[in-house]
C-alpha cells in the first residue's frame, strides 16, 4: 500500500507540477529511501523514527544538501497523503538536515594580491576607477555593497583622515582606515571622475554611461584585471574582503580588531569567516605558552 502511495504521488507530480524527468527521478529515490528504512506503515511513522532516518543516511555519508533535499520530498509526500490519503500527520514538519560546513572563500596570497594591484595599467578614467574600487575594497575589507552604496559630499569619504564610514548588514555602521595606496588612487579617481559622471551624481564610483556602479560590473571588472595579469584563479570582490582578513590576522593575529574592521556582530562569525595562518599561531604558542618555550 505504502509503495502505491509514492506511485501515486510521483504521478500526481508529473501531471499536475510538470516536473522534469530528472526531478521526478530524484523524488522518485528519495520516496524509495524512506520506504527501505521504515518497515511499518507510513501512517504510523513518528518524527523520532524520521530523524533517526535522516542520521543513519549522514553517517552513510550523504551531503547536508542532500538530506535537505530528501526531507523536502518526504514532507512533501506526507502533506499530499494528509490531502488525498487521509493522514492525519506529518512526522516530517520540523525536522532539519544536518547543517552543512560553511565553505570559506579562498584568500589571494599577499604576493598575488601585490600582483593584482600594482601591476601598471591603463590611465583611462575608467581604469582609473577601477584601481580605485580594488584598492579600497582590499585596503579596508568592504563588503562589495557597502563600495557601490559610497556617495560623496555626505561626509563619509574622509580622504584627510583616511578614514571611510559604511553602513554594512543589520544597519550597522563603523569607520575604517584607508591606507596610503588606496587613498593615492581614490585622489587619481576623483580627478578624472568629472569626465564620466554628471555634475548631479552622487555615487562615488559610476559606471560607464554615469550612473552608480553596479556590483556585477564591479566583478566582471575585477575578474578582468586578474586574468590580465595572469592570476590562476577568478578573483572576485569577496576574495578581496577575505584576503584583506587573513592578511590582518596574519600579520596582528587580533581577531577582535579584524572583527571590528569586518563590521562582524559576533566574534564567532569572523573565526568561522576567517582563517589563521597556522604556522603564525604556532610561533605565537611557541612564544607564549609556559610549557612550551624551549630551555
């Protein structure tokens, strides 16, 4: 009865949802691992017996992303089957997938990322721009919203004092250096930024017919000026940002410093966002710890 249900159901899915064939198959295998697991009829399925599914499916080594799909499935199947079957429960609302590890973002090494931003270019405005937009996202690890959201004449662009002041996730707004490189090509920006962008135009960076930047032309730029300059990877905003982080926590080895210049809520986010070079942090422990330095 069970195995006619999910015929049943994967039909009403192909007729009504028109769903692809290669869909359908994935429904179709994810109904068949529930009905290897659970001997007893599906009526009488408890959500502890589910997640007891779910967890013996990851220790067999299928994906977080996976198990999310196949719990979207079941819990679609029980909803129709409580429609048209009679069933007076879902045993699958609530239950979660395992949460999959966060991937980081790769970091350019020091060396590309000098390789990136001080090889010679062209003295176009645009490219003006461009050096501009990178040297400001690498020297103060903007997130690329808060670059294309810059204005000038509010006071936020403090090329005197070298500092920027961005308004990043959750309203939250914070002040932060601008290094020397940056600043040099902000003053070769602004100086040619008249010959792109109209007099009413409040944006700091704009793109080629005047108006504000938007971020995909900021990283399809960005992944030019890489490839030109013969990095091996796409480089793309983020990895400026990231970059920007390991270098600081190489180098300072303050994570609540980088976490104030990243603009992170928590500490916790920028350990999972970040990661530390672990040759640097061995010298650290080897110079620190009591039980550790050599006689």
């Amino acid at each position: 009865m069970d195995a006619q249900h999910a015929e049943d159901y994967l039909a009403a899915l192909k007729h009504q949802r028109r769903l692809a064939p290669a869909t359908l198959e994935n429904y179709r295998r994810a109904l068949a691992l529930l009905l290897g697991l659970h001997k007893p009829p599906l009526a009488a399925l408890e959500p502890a017996q589910v997640r007891r599914a779910i967890a013996l499916l990851h220790a067999k080594g299928l994906a977080p992303r996976t198990l999310a799909l196949i719990l979207s499935a079941w819990r679609g199947w029980f909803r129709w089957l409580a429609r048209h079957r009679g069933f007076r429960a879902n045993p699958v609302l609530g239950i979660r997938a395992p949460k999959a590890a966060r991937p980081l973002p790769k970091a350019l090494t020091v060396e590309a990322t000098q390789r990136l931003l001080d090889a010679e270019g062209e003295a176009t405005p645009l490219a003006l721009r461009d050096r501009a937009m990178f040297e400001l996202l690498y020297s103060s690890g903007l997130r690329l919203a808060e670059l294309v959201a810059l204005d000038l004449g509010d006071g936020r662009l403090d090329l005197r004092q070298g500092e920027v002041t961005v308004t990043g996730k959750g309203a939250k707004t914070r002040s932060v250096p601008i290094g020397a490189k940056a600043r040099d090509a902000l003053h070769a920006w602004l100086a040619v930024r008249g010959q792109v962008a109209p007099p009413a135009e409040k944006a700091l960076f704009v793109g080629a017919r005047g108006a504000r930047i938007s971020p995909a032309v900021v990283g399809a730029r960005l992944a030019a000026w890489a490839r030109k300059r013969g990095l091996p990877e796409r480089v793309h905003p983020h990895m400026l940002r990231h970059s920007f982080a390991t270098h600081m926590l190489q180098s300072s080895q303050d994570l609540r410093a980088v976490q104030e210049l990243l603009g992170h809520a928590s500490i916790s986010t920028t350990q999972v966002y970040t990661h530390l070079d672990f040759q640097a942090l061995a010298k650290v422990y080897d110079a620190a710890h009591p039980r550790a330095r050599k006689k």
